[in-house]
C-alpha cells in the first residue's frame, strides 16, 4: 500500500484474496451472498464495519488498521491546553503516538525517495525531530546490516 491518504478497502481485500488464493465460492458461502455481490464489495471504497470484520476475520488481516493508521498521520495534532482534556469519556482512550512498523516504514520510504524532506515530514505528520532521526539511523543500520549479510 502506498498510501494511508487514499484509501479503497474493495481494492485491498480483492488483493488479499488473490494472495490467499482463496476460492470465490468460499467467499459466497461465508457471506451467503452471490459472485457478483463479492465483486461490488471488492468495488466499493468502502464497507460497513460488520463486513469489514467478516473480512478481516476471513482472511486473517486487520483491515481496521488501515484506517487506524490514517488517523495516526493525517489527524491533526491535540493541543495540551484543550478543554477537552477535562471532560472524561466512558469510551476507550488510545494514544496517537504509537508508530506501527508499516507507519515507520511509509515515512521513511517518503524521505528516501526524496518525495518528503525529514522537515516536511516533521511539519506534516507531527513526529518529533528526534524521533523520525532515531528511526532514519535505525533503518539505515537494518539497511547495512542486510547488504553485508550480517
């Protein structure tokens, strides 16, 4: 996946399936639905939350954390002195800076292919300076490590 701005879940499932190999009357029988119902799926941007679990579930991938990831890089930052931080939620509260490997790798991908420089990078996301060059040296250490065969 390129990008975590635009994304077309029917896409990405119709890829997983082609990787798992998986048998389309596996899929109408799953779903209890026709050939052609699957492919409106696999053609819609979007699906609701319960299909979308179905899938997930199916194929073994977290289809959710897609979008878990284009909320970590394209929500705007919390402001600390937000008077939202004063009303409490019985919802469950996750942090917004935890990285995944696949987030790592997208914005270092960025900064190697001279699409992004470490400073639009830091401007547009929201990592901080030292955390984007502890992740820059690190990759490039992993990167060296590989070549020579270590």
């Amino acid at each position: 996946m390129k990008s975590f701005k635009n994304i077309n879940v029917g896409n990405l499932i119709r890829q997983r399936v082609i990787e798992s190999e998986m048998d389309i009357s596996r899929l109408c029988n799953f779903f209890s639905c026709t050939e052609e119902e699957i492919e409106e799926m696999y053609e819609s941007a979007s699906l609701e939350c319960s299909v979308l679990l179905k899938w997930s579930k199916l194929l073994e991938y977290d289809f959710f954390r897609i979008y878990s990831q284009h909320l970590i890089l394209f929500s705007p930052p919390s402001n600390a002195y937000s008077s939202d931080k004063e009303k409490t939620s019985s919802l469950p509260q996750f942090r917004k800076n935890i990285y995944t490997k696949e987030v790592i790798d997208f914005l270092i991908e960025l900064i190697q292919s001279g699409e992004k420089n470490m400073n639009e990078v830091i401007n547009q996301y929201g990592i901080p300076k030292t955390t984007l060059h502890r992740w820059t040296v690190k990759y490039r250490k992993q990167e060296k490590d590989g070549k020579d065969g270590k």
